[in-house]
C-alpha cells in the first residue's frame, strides 16, 4: 500500500460510534487484533514529564489548574525552570527507564526570546540519551521550523476534545487555532502528538468526534495521549461527573482501531485508575505511559507501582532505536 489513493479512508464519527457501541467483548477482540499487528503488545513506550513553566496562564481551558483565569493550586505563575534543574531531572528520568522526556509550560505560545533556553533543554535531554517533546501552546511555522533544526523529536498539542464540545471548555481560542499550530509542527518534519481528555462533559458521539478529527488530520498524529480529567479543586470543571471507567476503555479501543500506527497513551489520570482497568486499557490498544511521581502539576502512579505492574502483566518498556543509534 505505497500509493496514497490506495489508503483507506480515515474512519468517520459514524463508523467510531458504531465501534463503541459494540459489544464489550467484540470492541476488545478487534482493537486487540489491530494493535497485535502492529505494534509488541507486551512492550510500552515511556515518557517523563516535566513541567518547566507552571501556572499563570492566560488562558482559559476549564479543566486546567494553571490557568490565571481560575481560583486552580497554579494560577499564579513560576519562572521558566533553569537549565541545571532541567538536567538533573532528565538524568533521573533516564535512569527511571523513560525514553522520552516531555517538557510543558504554561504558556498560550512561547515568545521568540524564550526560544534559545528551550533549545538548551532539548540539548540537554538529547545529551542525556532521551528522545525529546515539547508541549509549549501555539507555535508560528518559523518556531516550529527552529525547533525542529534544534533537534526536536516530538511536539504535543492536544485538541483536547470535538472540535463541537471545544467551546464550551475554553474561550480563549478556537479549535481552528489548534490545527493551525498542529499544521506548522507538522509541516516542520516534527512528530505530532495529539489527543484529548475524557470526562470533560462530553457525550460518547464528542468521543467519537474527538477520535474521527484525530483520524481526519493530513497524516494521522504518531502519538495519541488519552487523558482522564483529572478534577482540580477552583477551576470550571472540578465537580464534573467521573466516566464510567468502560468508555475509557472502550475509548482507548476506538483509538486503537481508528488510528492503528499511533501509540496510545494512557495518560493523566492513572494514579485513580485500579491495576486491572490500565490492564484492559493495555489490551485495548494504549502502549505508552508517562512514568515518574509527577505529571505537571498533579500525582502520576508512582514509578514503583509501574516497575510491579509491568512485572505483573510482563510488560516490558520500548528501547529506541533512535536513541540506541544516536550515541
Ligand atoms: N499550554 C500548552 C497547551 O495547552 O497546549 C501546553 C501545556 S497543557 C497543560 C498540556 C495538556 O495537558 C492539555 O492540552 C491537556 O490535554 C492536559 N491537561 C491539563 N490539565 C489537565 C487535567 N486537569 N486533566 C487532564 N489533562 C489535563
Ligand atoms: C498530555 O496529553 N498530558 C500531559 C502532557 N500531554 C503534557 C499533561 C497532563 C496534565 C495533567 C494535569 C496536571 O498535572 O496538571
Ligand atoms: Fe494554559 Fe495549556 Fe492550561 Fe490551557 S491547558 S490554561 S493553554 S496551560
């Protein structure tokens, strides 16, 4: 299947509904068969997380303790983290087994002056043998471009929910911005990463739209994260009802087959999950995980709890190549 006109056509949200609708059982057996043929299902990607600018944003997103906007834990910002900091935490990573670091500010986009230190730190993570994301907001083609000749691997930029239910969780721009930016990283050769959270409100079609847009994109994202919101006390959606711990799975699965060459991650909202529902979400189709105590600004399961987990399912975490032939 070389030739573009012989693709099959992305799923639409129609064809993702008729998924989650299945039975439980048939959903698992056919995500499984598709994440079977393309990926170890016994094997996880690994990525830390750092946030290295916190709080004080200002934007509006309503499930987002960093936001200046809301009463969150982090609406009053820090500085940008200093490099030294930035190389102790990425060493400690490595040694933890993460092959990725992720580093995230509070930012709506970064500002042209604050561009050389984030270079330094993709730098200093690249030196420390670890693959490199960053998660900074809304990027210009020419900063994408930047951090692209700076040796960036990955760049995450969620659409976070349908691009129907996106107004009713943030104000401060649209879901047209956010393709814009997913468009320059893309055309910049970076890798995307793209996904959204549950639990935000939405219906299970939201669900199924927020997959169906993921699908729909020029080139499918290479990395898919599936946050569960993760209620912080003073922001918008504190109080929100939590999902029935089935659609996520079935979410996972619907992702799994709707976009069979991603990874998936099973991300924020682990550390409130039981160790037999992240094992269905393993079969289901999620193989990739952030590891370490801390997401940015809530608890992460804790690194010893993983190390017993992947014993107990005889998971494994992904070596990379890429890594492996950098040094
Ligand atoms: N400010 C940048 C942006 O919004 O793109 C980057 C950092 S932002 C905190 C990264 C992602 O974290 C969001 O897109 C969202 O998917 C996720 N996130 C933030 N708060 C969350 C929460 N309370 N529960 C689950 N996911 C959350
Ligand atoms: C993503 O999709 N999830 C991560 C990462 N990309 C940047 C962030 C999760 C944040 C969870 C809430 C917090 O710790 O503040
Ligand atoms: Fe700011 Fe990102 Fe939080 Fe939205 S999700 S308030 S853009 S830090």
């Amino acid at each position: 299947m070389n030739d573009l006109a012989d693709m099959p056509a992305p799923l639409g949200a129609d064809a993702i509904e008729a998924l989650f609708a299945l039975p439980f059982n048939d959903l698992l057996y056919r995500a499984h068969t598709v994440h079977r043929h393309h990926f170890d299902p016994n094997e996880v990607e690994t990525c830390a997380l750092l946030s290295i600018k916190t709080g004080g944003c200002p934007e509006d997103c309503g499930y987002c303790s960093q936001s200046a906007r809301h009463d969150g834990p982090a609406s009053r910002g820090t500085p940008l983290m200093e490099e030294d900091e930035v190389r102790a935490f990425a060493r400690r990573a490595k040694a933890q087994g993460a092959r990725r670091l992720c580093m995230g500010t509070a930012w709506r986009g970064p500002k042209d002056r604050h561009l050389e230190r984030i270079i330094r730190f993709i730098d200093i993570a690249r030196a420390e043998g670890l693959e490199t994301c960053m998660t900074l907001g809304f990027l210009d083609a020419e900063q994408a471009q930047r951090l692209k000749q700076a040796g960036l691997d990955y760049y995450n930029h969620n659409i976070n929910t349908s691009p129907e239910h996106h107004e009713n969780i943030v104000t401060t721009h649209t879901f047209e911005d956010r393709l814009r930016t997913l468009e320059n990283v893309r055309e910049a050769g970076l890798k995307v990463c793209c996904g959204g959270i549950l639990g935000m409100g939405e219906t299970r079609r939201d669900r199924a739209r927020m997959i169906a847009a993921l699908a729909a994109l020029p080139e499918p994202p290479q990395s898919v994260p599936i946050n569960m919101l993760v209620p912080m006390p003073g922001t918008p959606l504190e109080n929100a009802p939590p999902l029935d711990p089935f659609e996520l799975v079935r979410t996972i699965a619907a992702a799994r087959i709707a976009l069979p060459t991603a990874r998936v991650r099973l991300s924020a909202g682990r550390h409130a999950m039981s160790d037999e529902l992240q094992a269905l979400c393993f079969f289901a189709g999620a193989n990739s995980i952030f590891l370490g105590e801390k997401l940015l600004t809530t608890d992460n399961a804790t690194p010893g709890h993983d190390a017993t987990l992947f014993e107990t399912l005889g998971l494994r975490a992904t070596v990379s190549e890429e890594v492996v032939n950098r040094k």
